[in-house]
C-alpha cells in the first residue's frame, strides 16, 4: 500500500503549469489563478486578479518573495480561530491587504461522519467525504464567509486571495460557486476544481493535512489520507446537488443564502469579467 501510494503522489502534471495558472511554492500547496475562464454571455474572467491557495503557515521567504509581487488589497481566510491560531499565516513584508475571517470553527466534520477513520479504504473515505460535501455550503460559518467573500470580490481594490488549510475543499467550493455566478463552463468549473490533484507535491500535502486531521479526528489509514490530500469529482457534484435540492435553483441559493440580488452580481461581474 505504501509504496503504491508513494508513486502515486510522485505522478505530477506540469502541463498545467505551464499555462501559467499555477504557481509552483516551496511550502505553500495549491497556490494558482483562477481567472481566465471564458463565461456564457461572452467575455471571461480577468487573469491576475483572482488567487486561491492552501493557508501560509509553511511559505518560505522565496515564498513569500513571489507572493508579494501581486499587490493583494484583500485575503478571505475561510479557516476558523482555532485553526488561525494554531497555523498562523506568513505575510510578504509590506503587505498592507485586509484579512476577512470568521472565528467559529469551519473545518468539523459532523459528528456521524467522524468515527472509523483509521481502517476505511479509499473508496470508503471518497464516499464520506461525498456526504460531508453535501453540508458545507450551509455550515452558517462557511454560509458567512461566503457573503463575505462575494462582497470582497465586488469592492476590493486589487487582485484578492480566498484559502483555507488546504486550498481545496473550502476553497474549492467558493470559488466554483464564483464560476457559476458568472457563467463559466460546468466543465471548466471542474477543470478548475480538479487542478487541486495536480498544484502540490500531494506526499508532501498528505503529512500536513495528516497531522492536522488527526489532531482532531484520531488515526487515519494511509488510504483515507491518500484521499483526504486530494479533490474528486463526486464531491463536488455532490455539494451542488445538495445546493439545488435545498433551494432550487443556483439563482436562488446566491440570493437567498448569499444576498446576491442582480445589482449585486451586475457590480460583482463589471468588476471581474473582461471582454
């Protein structure tokens, strides 16, 4: 199992590289552009202006070098107080954007999806983690944070950043629920989504996340750790299921959970989608 596993994360996609969306870091994981993606109405969304990556807690000074060339006016940080607490974020010297957060915790798995993590093999761990997807767009601290991050992405004065611990699971969801606010294809919004698999060492990322997650959840196997380092389709279409059976429609959801009505989104849109 293990030496499977190991080649496994070792097999990386420098193809998407080298487009230039993902920014390879020595100690920060997913860090990349979502922008550029072409919407329904025409037009796509600006490049350089929108970012995405796993919490800085690890970002070496060259790290820190690199990230500080973009000129951030604002950070959304989807972790809770607890996490921020113990996994502080490194700042680029001079780096003068605001911090958005929520101090209640985000990360939890509900209580019923949380025993019998250390002898569940990948497709166990895939399907918990396909129901724990199926909440997080209502867990009112996520529900929060993404009013929050709308309103930033619609005033902040400079390119912005979204992260949570590992870049890909809150985060993943944001920012796919920003594509599909603004007309982006359902298969580029996956595209985007799935980049997760290939922007980290995934070895590397599994002992981070592995000593985070089981610091609060007890012992994972290897496998469901495997799993937990990476993003799958099914979790994904699993959270915008749950989306559309609760509340209709992805309209309804953004004005209802959101505070999304069409000025806002008009404003939000102006702001990030060039012709």
């Amino acid at each position: 199992m293990r030496n499977a596993l190991a080649a496994r994360c070792l097999h990386w996609h420098w193809g998407a590289m080298e487009d230039g969306r993902i920014t390879p870091l020595e100690g920060v994981h997913n860090f990349r552009d979502y922008g550029g993606y072409g919407v329904t109405n025409g037009g796509r969304l600006r490049k350089g202006l929108l970012f995405r990556s796993g919490q800085h807690t690890n970002a070496t000074d060259r790290d820190l070098a690199t990230i500080g060339a973009i000129p951030f006016a604002a950070i959304v940080d989807l972790r809770g107080g607890p996490e921020r607490a113990s996994y502080p974020c490194r700042r680029a010297p001079g780096f003068a954007g605001e911090v958005f957060f929520d101090d209640r915790d985000s990360a939890s798995l509900p209580p019923h999806l949380q025993g019998d993590l250390a002898s569940m093999n990948e497709d166990e761990m895939r399907e918990r983690m396909r129901e724990n997807y199926r909440g997080l767009p209502f867990r009112s601290s996520i529900a929060t944070m993404l009013k929050t991050y709308f309103d930033v992405l619609g005033k902040a004065e400079g390119p912005s950043l979204i992260h949570c611990f590992a870049g890909k699971d809150r985060t993943g969801i944001s920012v796919a629920l920003l594509h599909k606010l603004a007309g982006v294809h359902p298969d580029d919004i996956m595209h985007d989504y799935l980049l997760t698999n290939e922007a980290s060492d995934r070895r590397k990322h599994m002992e981070e996340i592995g000593e985070f997650m089981q610091s609060r959840w007890g012992k994972m196997s290897e496998a469901g750790l495997y799993v937990m380092s990476g993003v799958y389709p099914e979790w994904l279409d699993a959270a915008f299921d749950s989306l559309l059976e609760r509340c209709g429609s992805f309209d309804a959801f953004f004005a209802e959970r959101v505070g999304i009505d069409d000025a806002r989104r008009e404003a939000i849109l102006a702001r990030l989608i060039e012709s």
